[in-house]
C-alpha cells in the first residue's frame, strides 16, 4: 500500500514515536503528518518516510478540524 494523503500512520521514531498521525501531504522521501494536537493540520510535521509505519485506515482530511481529526485517531488508537 502506498503512503498517501489522508492515510494514518504511526511514527516508529523520534520524539512522537508510538503516536498516530495521519498525512496531510507527501513527496518522495518525506511526508508531512498531523495529529490535530501537538501538529495541526494548519502546520504539520515533516517526517522522513523511514521513520513511518503505514496502517490500513484512510481518513477524509478535507473539510475536517483539528477537533474532529483527534476524535477520529483517539479512536484507532484505542483499537
């Protein structure tokens, strides 16, 4: 599966390593992530793509809020 925008990964490294973020853009080596706390979606983090894990879930990020996008990956990630 691709890495793609809106697909929800887990950061495997650094600092935020463990937590769930979906992407809110991509090129070749690096992708940007959001998590609607410590990353808004207004100003996501740039994350090079080995330190990533991709899942299987997708999230429709257009449209949505911060508020809303924490709801959305408190739930996956209490699954």
């Amino acid at each position: 599966m691709k890495i793609q925008t809106g697909s929800v990964v887990i950061a495997v490294a650094g600092r935020d390593s463990g937590g769930h973020f979906v992407v809110t853009g991509c090129d070749e080596r690096f992708c940007y992530i959001a998590d609607g706390k410590s990353r808004k979606l207004s100003s996501p983090k740039r994350k090079n793509i080995k330190h990533i894990r991709l899942t299987d879930s997708m999230i429709d990020i257009n449209g949505i809020t911060d508020k809303k996008l924490r709801i959305m990956l408190r739930a996956l990630d209490q699954e």
